[in-house]
C-alpha cells in the first residue's frame, strides 16, 4: 500500500489537531475543561515570567479562550494534577504520577535538580524539616527566614527552600497547592495515602517506553527525531518502538510534501488524517502563543515544521536582542506568522504591544488583519485590559489601528494575569 503524501500545511493542521488548536471552542469553558486539555498535550509546562499572563494560564487560553485561571490551581489543590519535572517543572494528570516516579525514586539522574552531597551536608536539617511538615503540616518556602543578596549581588537560597526542592525532587514530597502561584508542599504519602511504589510504579524502562508512545498522540504528526524532547528523555532510541506501533497499527507513515524523512501520524488523527489526504483539514484558530507552549517550546521542531526560527530572549542583554523581552508567537489559521512583544500593565488597564514584527514573506490582507486584531483584543479582554497601544508594529497596521484601540466590555482581572 503506497505511503499518503500530505501537504505541508496538512501536516500543521494534524499537528494542531492533536494539541486542541484546530479550531476554536464554541462554547463557554468549564472547570473540567482545563482537565482535559491538559490530557490531550499531555502536560502543561509551569513558568513564572508574568510580563503578561503567566505560560500556563496562556497555554490553556489559547485552547479554552475566555476561562478562570483559578481553576487550574483548584484542579492542582483537588489531585486531578500534580506538579513535576517531565519537560521542564510541569503540571500533569494525576493519572500519570506512575509514569514520573521512576524519577523521584532515583533522583541522582535529575541533574541540577538535586544533590546529593548537599543531601549528605544537611541530612539531619532535612529530616527535621520532614518532621515538622508531618506535625504542622504544609509549608511554603516563604515560611522560613528571608533569604539574603550574597557578596556577588545574586540572592541566596536559604537553606530550606534547597531542601524543599530536593524533597520535591526525590519524591518525599508534593505540591499540595499554589497560593498566589507560590508552591505549598506536602507530604506525599498524606496526598497520596494509596500510593504504594512496589503495586503503582512502573520501571524507568517500561516508563520511557510509554512517554514515548504518548509522545507520538500528542504532536499527532511526527519523526523519529521530535520525540524524545516531549518528556526530556536522554539515550533512547525510538526507532524499535515505531516498528512495534506500525505493526500494531497505532500509527502509519506518512509522507509530508517539501519535508524530508519519515514522518508518522497517530491513530487517533485517523479522520483527520483522511481529510488531510483531501487537502480538506484547515485550521481555524488565530492565538498568541505562550513561549512555552508545546507547538513552539521544541525550537528544532517549530523551524523544521512551520519555518519558524524562534528564541526565547529574556535572557538575553537588551541592546542584543533582536524581537523582545518575551514575544509571543502568533498562531494564524495553521500559521505561525509572527511574534509580538506584549506587556499587560495591569494598574493602567492597559495592554502593550511593544513591537510586533512579521515573519519573512508574510502578505497583510485583509482576513489576516482582522485575525490579528481580534486576537489581540481577545488576549487583552482575558487579561482584563481597558485599552490595547500600539508601539512598534508594520507600517501597514500603523496606519489602519493608529496608536491601539478600547477593549470592549472587560472582565475582572482574575489572580496570576500581568504584571
């Protein structure tokens, strides 16, 4: 049977497709929603940079739109998710803790994430600090005394929070809260009183075995190379396991026109992937995009799959950077066409879009320019913005927009949106 060949732009879509960005929801979110969205990426990464809203609350606005970002905490609070390393510091569903345990029962391979001789230096202080926590019960690091500027100018970590992290780390340990996105910490077996490691924990091959078949229903549309990433997963080859799936018939090969290699699509895009081979499979949906969210956060991927060459620059020296501080990307029915440059000034009610600057190529009409704006408002009304301004945007814009323009009937601005 001849392998389907797809369009470049059908493949994006079943990319999207998988990760909820196909089309628009049309209806008013729920609490549940928030839930399910984050089973079907898998995973929703933590980032507390809050120039607009913080990376999680806008993964899950680009999929939900105008929702309650308290409901991800209650969702957290209620054991529906719990908090740990997979691609970076994530939220996942609790269903999952089996898959990560392996982790947390051998954290020596977690790299930074923890030290054993710092282990080793403070064994008593970490034992203490247990002790307390399974007498008076949960803590935040802010509980303890005030951590202080070192010599060099950084702030030093006071010694608990390290030991907080480690705990954290090795799986003594779990978020039972956030409280105004601070981390409350808990003992695991009170949070999970049934967990019992030798029945529920799987081994850290059988683990890396299922992160990676997850791996391939999240992207949807995938090579050999894009897999790994999804969970962080070093030294493993794919390879084997995609014979056994083909075989099985969990996934198929595709061709995609104008890429090279082997690309595979999911099972699950079976639909999908019929109206793709009819050129029939559109995306829809127009959003700003969390630098952390899954479609942009495998750099490689986004450059090999949309042409979009993106870096994150908070980090880097302002005279140095070539976009801005934390810019968006801006998801255009299937394209990723841009990235804007936004800060929420939450005081003034006022959302800026610092600069906003096209990607090579990128034609103006008018059905991307009403996208665009809409898009914009969208984002600024969720935030609880007033008033969108305008600052370095295309000459084109400039001169149809002027210098920003009201946002019509805004909401409360709910807790963890700006700065």
């Amino acid at each position: 049977m001849p392998i389907p060949v797809i369009s470049l732009s059908s493949a994006r879509a079943l990319h999207l497709a998988a990760q909820g960005l196909l089309s628009p929801i049309k209806r008013q979110a729920c609490p549940d929603d928030v839930v399910t969205a984050i089973d079907r990426m898998g995973l929703l990464q933590i980032d507390t940079i809050s120039v607009v809203a913080r990376s999680p609350y806008l993964v899950l606005f680009s999929r939900l739109g105008d929702y309650r970002p308290e409901w991800l905490e209650q969702a957290l609070a209620s054991r529906k998710l719990f908090e740990y390393w997979a691609h970076e510091a994530c939220f996942l569903p609790i269903d999952d803790f089996g898959l990560l345990r392996h982790r947390m029962l051998q954290p020596q391979g977690m790299g930074w994430k923890y030290s054993q001789e710092w282990v080793q230096q403070h064994q008593q202080a970490i034992d203490e600090l247990l002790q307390h926590i399974a007498v008076q019960g949960p803590v935040r690091s802010a509980d303890f005394s005030a951590e202080k500027k070192g010599a060099n100018g950084w702030w030093d970590w006071k010694p608990e929070k390290r030991h907080l992290e480690i705990l954290f780390t090795s799986g003594k340990l779990m978020v039972a809260e956030r409280r105004n996105f601070h981390r409350v910490y808990d003992l695991t077996e009170r949070l999970l009183p049934q967990w019992d490691d030798d029945v529920h924990a799987l081994p850290e091959a059988m683990a890396q075995q299922q992160m990676l078949t997850r791996s391939c229903r999240y992207l949807g549309v995938f090579k050999a190379e894009w897999l790994a990433d999804y969970y962080r997963l070093k030294r493993v080859s794919p390879k084997p396991l995609l014979a056994t799936l083909l075989q099985q018939g969990e996934i198929s090969q595709i061709a995609i026109d104008g890429l090279e290699g082997e690309f595979y699509v999911h099972q699950s895009l079976a639909a999908e992937l019929a109206l793709a081979e009819q050129g029939k499979l559109k995306s829809t949906v127009t959003c700003l995009l969390s630098p952390f969210d899954p479609v942009v956060w495998d750099r490689r991927r986004a450059l090999e799959l949309f042409n979009f060459d993106y870096r994150l620059e908070c980090y880097t020296p302002k005279e140095k950077r070539q976009y801005g501080y934390f810019t968006l990307p801006l998801l255009q029915r299937g394209e990723l066409i841009g990235r804007v440059d936004a800060k929420m000034h939450r005081k003034q009610g006022v959302f800026e879009v610092i600069s906003f600057h096209l990607e090579s190529g990128v034609k103006l009409g008018k059905q991307r320019c009403q996208d665009i704006r809409q898009a914009i408002t969208r984002t600024a009304k969720w935030h609880g913005a007033q008033q969108v301004s305008l600052g370095d945007v295309p000459a084109s814009l400039a001169a149809e927009w002027g210098q920003g323009w009201g946002v019509p009937s805004p909401q409360p601005s709910p807790t963890g949106r700006g700065s």
